[in-house]
C-alpha cells in the first residue's frame, strides 16, 4: 500500500527523430540542396536515445506511469518506434503529415497532437544532423509551458520534476519545474539500454503504432535550404618545431 502511495502519476511523452549514421559517407544529391538517402542508413538521434532512457528510468523509479514515443513519420521510422516500446515504452505514435522543413514546422507537428495531455514532453537536446538546439524551446512557447535544456537527470514529484542541468565548465544546478514543462535531454543518469533484436520482433508481432495525421499549419517554415556542399578542403596543416620557427612565420604573415 506505502509503494502505491509513493507512485507518481505521471505521463511523459517523448519525441524521437531518425538521422543519418554519421559513419556512414555522405553525399549531396542532385538538386544540391539535400542528403542522397538512397544509399545510406538511418538512426535514432543519441540524444533522443538519452532521453527515452531517462524517461523510462522515470518510470522503473514509479515517478512515471505511462511513457508514449512519438516520431515524424520518415526513414526507418516504424523500427525506431518499435525499439521504443522494446525499451520500455508503453505506445508509439507516428505523426503524418506536410513535409516537413525545419526545425519550426516539426515543432509545430509534435505541439499540435501532444497539446496539453502530458505532464512531461522530453526530447534530445539537438538532433545530430542540425544542431540547432530549438526543438525543445520552440516546443514549450507553442505550448506556453516551461523548458530547462541541457538535463541530465530527472526526478519526479506530483505536480513538478526536479531537474539537473549542465553549465559550461562542468558546473552543475538543480531546479525545481512546475509541470506540464518541457525538457531537453544531454544526457541519461545511465548508458540507453540495448533492446535485443529478438524483443523488438515479438513487439512488431504484439504492438501496433497508433497514426496520427496533424497539419502543422502555424508552424510553417521560416527558412529553406538554398545550397548544400561538402567541406572545401585547403591547404592543410604545418607542424612547427620551435618558438623561432613560429616567430618567423608570423613575421611572414605580417601579425608580428
């Protein structure tokens, strides 16, 4: 009875985004303003990875009770999900919709269907193919609700969470969030789970992923790609064996 007690009723959404494995070689594809998918392969964002453990930690702590994943609908997206759940999310939504073009528009997406039916939205910090770091802000002003990024741990109450968040220099601070609020997550209190490929195939014969169609309108995007290239390369690096050496080369550079 004292453990029932204790539980905290807590529903957490979070939103997960595939990107492509930067192990992989990129390529620019003919338009010059996008990636070539064709041949390469996609992955969960590792900071959405980081903050679908912290959630389900949450909820193994029985700070949480339920934890729904959400995705834009894309490359690979049903596997993503399905791992989700394998991991030890409860449901898995997959958002249909305009194509999306920015971070803006895909914000606007996510606020939409989630409106104010979760207590606790969490999402990465940034996304590994912009690293914009918006998504989480631009989230909680759609949605008028609080947002601390740069998280680390999370503990949940009854109607607040307290937050751990990460400052340059290593310097750490706790903060005590009225929920609902929104948090973007650097890091998990753990190393994300490895859900075994075995678990994820019996959750694709026994899960199903709930679609959801939303119009995104008032989130339209502000920007678009014009150009896209790889790096120019230069010249390089010269390695220098003595202060004289470099007092030279400035001399030369006309700074000295």
């Amino acid at each position: 009875m004292q453990m029932e007690l204790d539980k905290v009723h807590m529903k957490v959404a979070v939103l997960l985004k595939q990107v492509p494995d930067l192990a992989e070689e990129l390529e620019v594809d003919e338009s010059g303003k996008a990636l070539d998918t064709e041949y390469i392969k996609f992955r969960l964002n590792e900071y959405d990875e980081h903050a679908l453990e912290e959630a389900v930690c949450l909820k193994e702590a029985g700070q949480a009770t339920e934890i729904v994943a959400f995705a834009l609908d894309g490359e690979e997206v049903d596997k993503a999900l399905f791992s989700a759940m394998a991991k030890g999310a409860d449901k898995a939504v997959k958002l249909t919709g305009p194509e999306v073009e920015g971070s803006r528009q895909a914000a606007a997406l996510f606020a939409e269907t989630l409106g104010m039916d979760y207590d606790l939205i969490m999402t990465g910090v940034q996304s590994v193919d912009d690293r914009d770091g918006m998504m989480g802000p631009m989230l909680s002003s759609m949605l008028k609700v609080p947002c601390v990024s740069v998280v680390t741990r999370v503990e949940g109450k009854e109607s607040s969470v307290t937050v751990h968040k990460e400052y340059f220099g290593g310097l750490m601070a706790a903060f005590d969030v009225q929920l609902p609020a929104v948090l973007g997550i650097q890091a998990a209190r753990q190393t994300p789970r490895y859900a075994p490929v075995s678990k994820v195939r019996q959750i694709q014969q026994s899960a199903i992923i709930e679609e959801k169609s939303a119009s995104g309108v008032s989130g339209s995007a502000t920007s678009k790609v014009t150009t896209m290239a790889p790096p120019t390369k230069t010249g390089g690096a010269k390695i220098l064996g003595s202060v004289d050496e470099l007092m030279e080369l400035l001399k030369k550079k006309g700074v000295a």
